[in-house]
C-alpha cells in the first residue's frame, strides 16, 4: 500500500505544474494543451497506483479503476498529437512559407486528430471488455511483505500495444 501511496503522490505532481503554466501563460492554447498532457500523465501514475493497493480495496474495484484509469495513456496519443498540432499552426512563424511546413500542416489536421479522437476511443472500449484486459493477477512479494496486482491481457491487447508505442511516433515527429 506505501508503494501505492507514494505512485499516486508522485502522479498528482503533473498537475500541480500544469495548472501552474496554466496560470503563467494566461491560460492560452498551449496551456490548455499542456494541461490536458499533465492530466493523461497523472491518471498515468495513478493507474499504475491503484495496482498496488492490494488490500485496501477489493479486487474488483481495483479492476474497475484500473480499466477506467487507462484513459489517460489512452487518450494520451491524440493529446499529444493536439500539443503538436497546437504548436505548429501557433507557434512556427520562422518557417510558414517553407516546404517543410506545407509537409507538417499535412500530416497534423484536425482529421487527423479527429480520426486519432475516434481510434483512440475504441481502444479504450475495448480494454473494457474482456478482449483487452481480462482480470488481475496477485503477485507476492515475500523480500518486502506486500502484493500487487497484475493486469491479465486479452487477444485484442496487441491493439493497445500498437496504439501505444504510437506514442514514440509523435514524439519523433514532433
């Protein structure tokens, strides 16, 4: 339970700042965009969280938290293809006339993101069902005396997978 108290502490330090740039940037765009990142990362770390307080709550309801935690490395994707697309139509003045441009503004659109909003959404429906996560699993761990749960993946866990490791994708690009 302590190594779930200190995960959850740890995710709401994202927000703290957040809120922070938020105020600083008079609450512009980039802001709001940033803000929305800081909020996926947080519901990131408390997901990861929730996994550990194996006897605080029953493991049903640490199921069920978990599943509707995974919205934030979920939604995690079009967020930040949204701070992405936010910071090249704003914030790129120096190169609106080059080529390179022209080649950004094609690949981040708002059917682009919109089209991400949608996938993104499915996903997260699917994992829950059982064709994405299935149930948890109690690992024991006898050097420390505590437990924690491990998620137990359905067939269709690949496609979170994918979705995901798209996340380096954006980094990249970005």
């Amino acid at each position: 339970m302590i190594i779930g108290l200190f995960v959850a502490i740890i995710g709401i330090i994202p927000m703290v700042l957040a809120i922070s740039v938020r105020k600083i940037y008079n609450q512009s765009e980039v802001s709001y965009a940033l803000l929305l990142y800081m909020l996926a990362i947080s519901l990131w770390q408390l997901d990861v969280a929730i996994l550990y307080f194996d006897g605080i709550f029953s493991k049903e309801t640490v199921f069920w938290v978990f599943k509707i935690l995974r919205m934030g490395p979920t939604f995690m994707i079009p967020i930040v293809f949204y701070l992405a697309y936010v910071l090249i139509k704003k914030h790129t003045t120096n190169i609106k006339n080059k080529a390179i441009y022209r080649y950004l503004i094609s690949i981040f659109n708002k059917k682009v993101l919109s089209f991400l909003i949608i996938w993104s959404t499915l996903i997260y429906i699917i994992n829950m069902t059982g064709f994405g996560i299935v149930g948890l699993e109690e690992i024991e761990i006898p050097s420390i005396g505590s437990a924690y749960y491990y998620p137990q993946y359905g067939p269709l866990h690949i496609l979170y997978i994918f979705h995901t490791g798209s996340f380096l994708l954006f980094v990249i690009l970005h």
